[in-house]
C-alpha cells in the first residue's frame, strides 16, 4: 500500500500538516487496539513484578481494594481522555491533547516527557526480559550466557516486527496476551472453585475498601501499594496512539480504552483476590516477604498453580512471564516510534522521523532510531556492569513511570481547559464527563506522583544508591523545562513552526475553522 498523504485544519487557510507521511490507515481493529494496549500493561509482568509488592509491604491481604480503587480512579481519568480520543486522533495522543487543551508551550513539555518516558520503557522492560530468560534458560536447559545477548535478541526482534505493518504486531501482541490471560485466570479460577486456602475465600478482608489506605507497616505501606498497583496499568493509554491506524478511530479508540481500563481492572481484582485466597491471608504477606523458607514473591502464584494443575503448568507459567515481557517491550517500542514520528513530521527533531514505510506504512525511521536509542541504553548498563532486573529494569522504570504520570495529571486538565475555557465542542460538553471527572483524575494523578516522590527510595531497592537514581527528578524537570524553552524560543524565532505544535492529526478528526485557537495559545 502507497504512503498515505493528510492533513491538518487549524485555522481556515492554514494546514500545518499538509502533505506529511501518514501511518498505514485501517490497519487494525478494535480488538487489535485493545491487544497492543493492554500487552502494554503486561498483566502476567504486573502480577509477578507487583503483586508480590502491594501484598509483602503495601496493603497486605487488603491488595485486591487497593487494585478496586486503582480501577476507579483510572476509569474516572479516561472518561475524559476519550471525550479528547473523539474529536482529536493523532498518533502523539497526549502531545497533541495537551497542546489542545493547554496550549502549545505546555504541549511540547508534556511531548517531550513522553517521548523521554516510551523511550526509557522499553529499554527497562527489555532488561527484565533479559533478567527472566538468562535465569530460566540456565534453571532448565543449563546453559550460562551473559544477560546482554538476550537484551540483544529481544532488541533485535522487536526491531524487525516494528518493520512491518502494525498488524502484524497486533498478532503477536494478541497470541502473548491470550497466554498470559489464560494462565493467570487458571490458577484464579482453579482456587475459586475449590473455595480458596487455608482461610478460605477472604472477600472481606481482601475487597474493603477501606484495606486500600491501611498498609502492612501503617499509612506508608497503603501508599507503597497503590502506587505499585497504578505502576501495573502503565502503558493502557497508548489506545490513543493507533488512532491513524485504526478503523473509525473516533469509535475505536474511546472504546478500546475503557476496556482496556476496567478489562485490565476487573482482572487484576479478581486475580490479587484469589492469589491472596489461595495462599491465606497471614501467609500470603509472609510468602512474599521471603519470610517462609525458600519462598519468595514469585511463590505466590507457584504454589497455586502447582498445588492445582502440577509442575509442569509451573515451568509454563515461567515461560510466559518471559513471553509476556517481550510483548510489553515490543509494545512499548511502537509507543515510543510514534511518539518521535509524531513529533519529527512536525519537524521538530531530524524530519526524516515523519517518514512512513512506502509498503507497510509503518514509522520504520523512528522505529529504527528507537531501536538505537534501546540498544544504546541497554548497552549503557551492561558496560557500568550494573544487573538488569535490579537496576535497568527499576531504575528506567521509575524515570518513566514519573514521566507518564506528570504527562497523564495535565491530560486530565488539558481536557477541562480544550472544552470548557476555549468552549470547544459544546455538544459534548458535560459537567461530569468533560469537567468533574478529568478534575477528580487529574488531583489522583497527581497523588500517585506524590506518592512515587515519598516512597522512591523504597521501589527503587538496591538501586537507590546508584547516581542514575538521584538524577531521575532532575532529568524530569530537565525535560519538561528543556520542551517549554523550546516552545517559547519558536514562538518568538519561528511561528511557523510553533503554529504546527502538536496540530498534526487526522483529517477527518481535524479541528475546523470554527474551533480555531489563535497561534500564541
């Protein structure tokens, strides 16, 4: 298929997306979205990465209430981001929102976040897969490589499927999730049915909602929890990002987002649930402690799954954690590809980020110079000598956890300020869609990056000593300051190129004349 051609209406006359490289249109469904967004959030990695956290020295048996509120608050968030997804599709989602709704400087702050946060999350999700592969290929094959062939080979593969159609991915996304669904609701529904562990199916202590603000160790343990349980949506909102790719974005997009929000939601409930049935409430805090003789965290879901299906459904379920990490990663890949393609065709990096395979219109220049930039930090690493779970893994991880977050609090307001101050769309305005809602989750977002700040020593773990850890806020604000510098600089050196600043989207989404926004805005 040729490379698609756009545009973009701004102002009548005025098309700053004329004639720039178009992702591959129709590429993928509804359920293609759903897939690639909800891979993103990594049900299998989140479980056995934080799970154990949220129950060891978060909320305890309580985890499964702090996973209800966590679903609540996200649900609220993306109430109004897809009031945006309706009316505005492009492939930066919350680039081109933000410059929306709070004007073009604090957009490409927040784009520049972003991209800094896909950037960093695959390479840190890469780091993981590397850490699982290397420890299960040594356990069960025997053979002893050093971990950064295996980065290499998942940077490599996931180079090459990013090649192609997005479709494609979408497949392989769609077969690793399937996976990991089915094994996790094995074991789920295996303990279910047979009522639970030695204290039966907990539903009261496990489902209070109050149990989301009490933690093992007081109120610091309640906010060790909810934080890592917001840690295991990361990545759902990159619905948004398909919206060029995908049939009817304006239907596909908003629904794909709040499946994939309360899909992942109710999941993960009802898995925490019968994981803390399943190993009783006492010992499911003592278990993953490491406080029972030779178990850890990841016990939580062995002993289970082997009480239940046998051994050999153990050495399945550690195959798919790998699987299942690879898939994150090459989710990530694409978040971070259309992220500097969105913001190259504005030509605000090289431009040649802006080109579209002239087959698969996929963005196969940002995808390759993601692929650097992976290899590159991976590479970083493992030259400093440094392990890959317990530093690139974590420390990558929180750099862009705190990047997304700030990212996703001024989505939430850019919504109230796109509808209600410039007063666009008012057949869509709401008083609870369009404003109580992006405000109530904007004031959480904000809470959750209060409680990253208060307790990133302790999810940082052995990490927390290293220099990359003390520099995180730095690089941060960095970023954020370096994008509003840089905005302000073309306001007053090149309108021109200001005028463009996350005003590329699809042209039948576009914004028309008379939802114009002056170009100093």
């Amino acid at each position: 298929m040729a490379v698609q051609r756009g545009e973009a209406v701004e102002d009548a006359g005025q098309r700053p997306g004329a004639g720039v490289d178009r992702l591959k249109a129709d590429s993928v469904g509804l359920a293609g979205v759903v897939f690639m967004a909800v891979a993103a959030a990594a049900p299998i990695t989140a479980m056995t990465g934080n799970l154990p956290i949220v129950v060891g020295q978060g909320n305890g048996a309580g985890a499964p209430a702090a996973y209800v509120f966590v679903t609540v608050v996200l649900t609220v968030f993306s109430v109004g981001y897809v009031a945006m997804a309706r009316h505005l599709t492009a492939a930066g989602a919350f680039y081109g929102y933000i410059s929306h709704g709070l004007g073009r400087v604090v957009g490409m702050a927040s784009g520049l976040l972003a991209v800094l946060a896909y950037i960093v999350f695959e390479a840190a999700v890469v780091g993981f897969f590397a850490y699982a592969l290397r420890g299960l290929v040594a356990a069960q094959l025997g053979v002893e490589l050093p971990w950064g062939w295996y980065a290499a080979l998942g940077l490599l593969v996931i180079g090459i499927l990013a090649w192609f159609d997005v479709h494609l991915t979408a497949r392989v996304l769609g077969v690793a999730l399937v996976l990991e669904v089915t094994v996790l609701g094995a074991v789920s529904l295996a303990v279910l049915f047979t009522g639970g562990g030695p204290d039966g199916l907990v539903a009261g202590e496990a489902l209070d909602p109050l149990n989301a603000f009490r933690g093992v160790g007081g109120g610091a343990g309640a906010g060790l929890g909810l934080f890592f349980a917001f840690c295991s949506w990361v990545g759902f909102e990159s619905t948004a990002m398909y919206g060029e790719e995908s049939r009817d974005p304006k239907r596909v997009v908003p629904r794909a987002t709040l499946i994939s929000v309360i899909g992942v939601g109710l999941f993960y409930v009802f898995v925490s649930w019968m994981i803390v049935s399943g190993n009783g409430t006492r010992r499911a805090v003592d278990v993953a402690n490491g406080l029972v003789p030779g178990k850890n965290g990841n016990s939580l879901f062995f002993d289970p799954l082997g009480a239940h299906f046998g051994g050999w459904a153990v050495t399945v379920f550690q195959w798919l954690v790998v699987s299942g990490s690879f898939a994150c990663a090459m989710a990530f890949h694409q978040c971070a590809a259309r992220y500097l393609y969105a913001i190259g065709r504005e030509g605000f990096l090289h431009p040649a980020l802006g080109r579209t395979h002239p087959r698969h219109g996929s963005p196969h220049v940002a995808s390759v110079v993601q692929s650097v930039i992976g290899a590159a930090l991976v590479g970083g690493f493992l030259v400093a000598g440094m392990d890959p779970y317990a530093h690139l893994y974590t420390l990558l991880a929180l750099l862009g956890t705190m990047a997304i977050l700030i990212v996703q609090t001024l989505c939430s307001f850019a919504v109230v300020g796109y509808f209600h101050v410039q007063g666009r769309h008012p057949g869509t305005r709401h008083w609870f869609r369009t404003l109580l809602a992006p405000l109530l989750g904007g004031v959480a977002m904000a809470g959750v990056v209060a409680l990253l700040v208060v307790h990133r020593d302790a999810a940082a773990g052995a990490a927390a000593g290293t220099l990359l850890f003390r520099l995180i806020p730095y690089l941060v604000i960095g970023t954020f300051l370096g994008g509003i510098g840089l905005a302000l600089w073309l306001r007053a050196r090149r309108p021109e190129r200001y005028a463009r600043i996350g005003r590329i989207i699809l042209e039948d989404a576009a914004e028309r004349a008379d939802d114009a926004a002056p170009v100093g805005a």
